[in-house]
C-alpha cells in the first residue's frame, strides 16, 4: 500500500468529534506510540505523548462521543513550549490520519482536571492540549455539525490575507509564490483555534517569516497562548510540505525586526536552502 503524502493528508484530514464506538483494533493501536515517538520539532523541546483510557480515569468532554481512548502531551514551561507543542501533536495527528485514526484538538472543552491528573503533572510541567482518537462515525452528531457550522470549521482565509511579500503592505499572490506555494497551501489549510487562522506569512527572497496575529481571550494559566499552539501547526505544515517537494529549509528563529501591524508577533523563520 502506498503511503499517502503529507499534503494529502493535510487536504483530507478533519476533526473527529463522533466516533463509531467500535474502539481501535489492536494492529492499529500498536501503531499509534511509534507515531508518538517520531514527532520532533524544530525548537528541540521533549514531551511525553500518553495514551489514556476515559473509564480507566474517568476522563469526560461533553464535545465528544462514541471513543474510550484519548492522547494527552506534557511538557515543561520553557521559551517557546506552545509553538513546540502544537508541531509535535500536529505531527502526531496527520500520523494518526493516515491509518484512519480521527482526533480533534481540545484545550478548554473537557474536565482538565482529572485529565492533568491521569498525566502526573509536575508543578514545572503543563498539558495544554488533549485529542480523542478512534475511527469517526459515520454521520457527525447534532453537536458536532453546530459547533463546526458555528466557526465555519470548512472556511479559509483568502490567499493574500494571510501571506505577504517583503512588507505587509504588499500581499502576495500565488503567481508570484512560486516554488513556496503549496507549502503556504497546507498552512492556509491549518487547523485553529475557533478557525481564528492566526497565521501571518512575509516572505523575503529566500527567508520565510512567520507571525501571529494575535486575537482575544486565547491565553491562560492551564494552556499557556492557544495561538501559539496554531502557529506551531502552521510550522508543521509548511515544513512537512517543503520536505516532501523537495525544497531544504533551515530553521532561523530570529526576529528580522520588519514593521509589522499592531498585534502582530514575530514567531520564527525558514531560510530556503534551495
């Protein structure tokens, strides 16, 4: 069987919230630590990806149906965590996606604290995101179809609204993106919080530059800047589909203080090699 491209999966994968309740057989499941076990990011950052039992923990989110199984991440409070964080499970959950696993990302919608509880969090360490797994149903529940028709879950941004060339007055067009296309496509393609798509883009020559656009109410103690974690599925995204067109990128996080609208936070930067 031919394995699917990254991109494909981008292009296919959506969030699962309504499972069919069959639970996953034990050839597929003994897949999912490997998956766990091959998410690096390009901070360096470790975590510890477990996979939990809801009856076993008693673990509840009124959000989800018809699954017993959950991931949850944790990893220590440093510079950068969120950003790691959301490239790694990002990772993991295309992973998932192409063996026919469905998850959704979930920060707020669940009892936490029996979740950081079944996790053994330190007082140094944090578990901002949790995601239910299993095979989707084959209809979405009532619940599922308002929440995904409430934030527009099928909707994107416009190309030049998210991606910039040399200065953020100037948007960029998919003409001029040349070789950089497709991978800006599987960002614009990202999920996000509430479909906020906080993702700003400025391309210079052979540098990329990521910002976050920043948006209201998206920061807390028990998961840290939700944002953070989209822009660090949106670093996913793009290095992923580099790599699989065959264009070298170097991770350069350093700010290249360009002017930039208010609100808007410089995050990192790709070099293309070639």
């Amino acid at each position: 069987m031919e394995t699917k491209k990254y991109s494909d999966l981008i292009c296919e994968r959506r969030s699962v919230r309504t499972f069919d309740g069959q639970g996953i057989d034990e050839k597929t499941r003994a897949k999912l630590p490997a998956f766990a076990g091959d998410c690096p990011n390009p901070y360096g950052i470790s975590m510890e990806f477990r996979f939990l039992s809801a009856k076993a923990h008693n673990l509840k989110s009124q959000v989800i149906s018809g699954t017993d199984d959950f991931v949850a991440v944790k990893l220590e409070k440093a510079p950068n965590f969120e950003v790691a964080l959301g490239y790694s499970m990002e990772k993991f959950v295309l992973d998932a996606w192409s063996i026919g696993i469905g998850t959704t990302w979930i920060g707020g919608t669940m009892d936490r604290a029996a979740f950081e509880r079944a996790m053994d969090l330190s007082e140094h360490e944090i578990m901002p995101c949790v995601s239910p797994i299993g095979h989707a149903a084959k209809r979405m529940s009532l619940l599922e179809v308002a929440m995904r028709k409430g934030v527009g879950a099928d909707r994107r941004k416009a190309f030049r609204e998210l991606f910039f060339d040399r200065d953020f007055d100037s948007p960029l067009t998919e003409a001029k993106a040349s070789q950089l296309l497709k991978p800006l496509e599987m960002v614009r393609l990202a999920p996000s919080a509430v479909n906020k798509q906080p993702w700003r883009i400025l391309v210079s020559d052979n540098l990329v530059h990521f910002y976050e656009k920043k948006g209201k109410n998206f920061v807390s103690e028990s998961v840290g800047d939700m944002q953070k974690i989209d822009m660090g599925i949106a670093l996913c995204h793009f290095e992923l589909a580099a790599e699989e067109m065959g264009i070298e990128t170097s991770f350069e996080p350093k700010d290249p203080q360009i002017a930039a609208p208010e609100g808007t936070e410089y995050i990192a930067t790709y070099r293309i090699v070639r």
